[in-house]
C-alpha cells in the first residue's frame, strides 16, 4: 500500500521470514537499491511525521531507492515476538531482500543493525556492492565492570517501569541521550515514538537478546567497499564502537562526526557532512551496469544469476510459481520477477518464454 506523510509516498509490502514472522517493510526514492538494516527505534509510517527522522528519508530518497524495514516486534511488523536472535534477524534481511528480488545492493546498518548487517556480508559476499554503518557497532555493550553491569539493569528497569506510561519522564532519560541537542518538539517526537514503536516486554526481550550478540570475529572476512560514520559524542554508542568498525574491516574509512546526537539532526553541520558522504559513497552505485549481450547461442544461461538458475532448474522440473516458491522460501512475486529477468537476459518473450528457457537450461547440461 502506498502510505505517506506531508507529501512523501512510500510502498509497504510485508515479507515472511523463514520462521513465518511478518516483517514490514517500505520502499521510496529512486536510484540504486539501498537497504537500511533495521533500527529498533523505527516506525514505517510514523517517522514520515517525525522532525527526528522525516530529514533522513527524503534526503536519502533523491540518492537512492531506500527499502527500510521494521525490526520484528516492532512498527507494523509482526508483535509479540520472542525470538530476536541473530539467525532471527538475519532471516528477517534475507526474508525482504528475496521478496523485493535484490541482486546486488548497498546495505547501510544503522545501531544494533551492526552485527546483522556484518554477518550479512560474510555470508553473502556476492549481493552487496557496499557496506555503511552509522553510529553502530560489531558486538555487545561492554558489561565487564561493576558500574556497566547496574547501568544496563537501571536502564531495564526504566523501560519495564516507564515505557507505557501516558507521561513520558522514563522515556525523557532515552531521548535525551539519543538527542541531547534536539527541541523540546523533537523530544516530544522521541518519546512518542519510542512507545508506538515496541511494547515494554518486547523493548526489554529484544535488548537482553541482542546482548548475547558479538560478530567481531566476522570482519575479518569482508573485502568491500565499507564507510563508518559515527557521531564523535554519541552517548547511545560509543565513538570508540564505530572505530573498532573501522579497524576491524580491511580497508574500512571512518568519518568522525562532529556531533553529540545519536540521531543526527537536520539543522546541524553534521548531517551536512553525513549527506555529502554517503551521497559520495554510494555514486558508484548510479553507473548502470552494461546490459547483458543478448544472443541466440545457449552459453547465454552463464549470464543468469544463482537464485535465476535455482529457479528456472526448479522450472525445468515442472514446477510451477507457487511450488518454486514454496520451495525456496520466496514470494510467488519474486519468482516472476526473476523469471522475467531470466528471459531478458536470454533474449525471450512471449508466451514461449518458458519452454524456451527451460529448453535452453537443460541443452547446456
């Protein structure tokens, strides 16, 4: 459905992840795919109101087509979910990547998206055309000492007392760290949003999960291009988080921003700067790749992708959509989007560019 605030139009589509959980996701702007991993503190259709986050999404869109989504258990995504693991999470990216038919992307991680989106690219090298973080990190908060471990408790203990309240003084203390800059106005945005966002049960289930997650070990393995951008004064994640990004990845640059706030906002000189980087970042992005040489010869199948061949094999065993579907955990609309692919690419159409596809799959076997 297309949805929208003050103007903006978005499309919200709901993808099924592999242990049937709806997440919801959105798409808007133009230009190369850019997939934002899921920040907790998110609502689909509430952040187009929000002066927190409404700056972010239309400068965002005039660079790129930006698929954003809401974290399980939170926005319009399934409620009440008590799984928030990292194979959980990362079936949730993998869940709307396949159902928007993505080959290749750019993936920005944003907080705790961090170890998502690292693990991500380890295990799919071959989809993403870059990495950014932003004000995010590779591990678990730090609860080695005394001092961190009655923090941790004492900010549990807020959001199981506080969350639901009508006033907003317990949840004041979270948006005053994540934007001690802002107005009252967009404090008041905060609190609000943190409430419509995600349940206390759920705000407190999802953080002790994500404590147990550490990826460190992971970046190592990645060898794309990868921006850090990490506000210098962040009080939600550290600085020092985004440069154990920027150290741990082969070739990663870090973008220091001069800044206090957690969420950048729009009248400061930092979002500038964030802008101009990631505009900068992803450009390479907007150089169309050169199309597929189309010829009648059968080695035009090399030209098809994996999940393409996956699908048209599965074709050539007579399968129809909805069995390939099934099959692969997919959308029946992303099997015709990547059936349609194929024929492009074999230089077919029409009513026989099935048969003539699967003929052309099994003459090069």
């Amino acid at each position: 459905m297309a949805t929208g605030g003050r103007g903006a139009m978005q499309d919200i589509r709901f993808a099924r992840s592999l242990d049937g959980v709806g997440i919801a996701y959105a798409v808007h702007g133009s230009g190369p795919p850019l997939l934002v991993d899921a920040c907790w503190l998110s609502h689909l259709q509430f952040d187009w109101q929000s002066p927190v986050w409404r700056h972010f999404l239309v400068e965002l869109g005039e660079v790129a087509t930006v698929i954003r989504y809401d974290e399980r258990g939170h926005g319009l995504s399934d409620r009440g979910v008590t799984d928030h693991s990292l194979d959980a999470r990362l079936a949730d990216l993998e869940a709307v990547v396949d159902d928007m038919g993505l080959e290749r992307f750019a993936l920005l991680a944003m907080a705790q998206g961090g170890p998502v989106a690292i693990e991500y690219a380890a295990r799919h090298p071959d989809r993403l055309t870059r990495l950014a973080f932003y004000c995010s990190y590779p591990g678990a908060e730090d609860l080695t000492t005394p001092e961190a471990v009655e923090l941790y408790a004492a900010f549990e203990a807020m959001i199981k007392v506080g969350w639901a309240r009508p006033t907003s003084e317990f949840r004041r203390v979270f948006s005053s760290m994540m934007i001690p800059g802002g107005t009252e106005e967009q404090m008041r945005w905060l609190d609000d949003l943190q409430k419509m966002s995600v349940d206390a049960e759920t705000a407190v289930l999802a953080r002790r999960q994500r404590q147990l997650i550490d990826v460190s070990d992971r970046m190592a393995d990645l060898d794309l291009p990868t921006l850090v951008l990490h506000s210098r004064g962040d009080q939600m994640i550290r600085f020092e988080e985004g440069r154990a990004l920027a150290t741990g990845i082969g070739g990663a640059r870090l973008v220091a921003l001069e800044s206090d706030n957690h969420i950048l906002l729009a009248d400061e000189p930092a979002w500038q700067v964030f802008l101009r980087e990631i505009t900068a970042f992803l450009a390479p992005d907007r150089v169309p790749e050169p199309a597929p040489r189309i010829s009648a010869d059968t080695s035009t199948v090399s030209s098809l992708s994996p999940r393409e061949l996956d699908i048209l094999t599965l074709a050539a065993r007579g399968l129809d959509n909805d069995a390939i579907a099934a099959e692969l955990v997919l959308s029946v609309r992303t099997v015709e989007r990547h059936l349609q692919n194929s024929y492009a690419k074999l230089g077919l159409q029409g009513r026989t560019a099935r048969a003539a596809a699967v003929g052309k799959l099994l003459s090069r076997a």
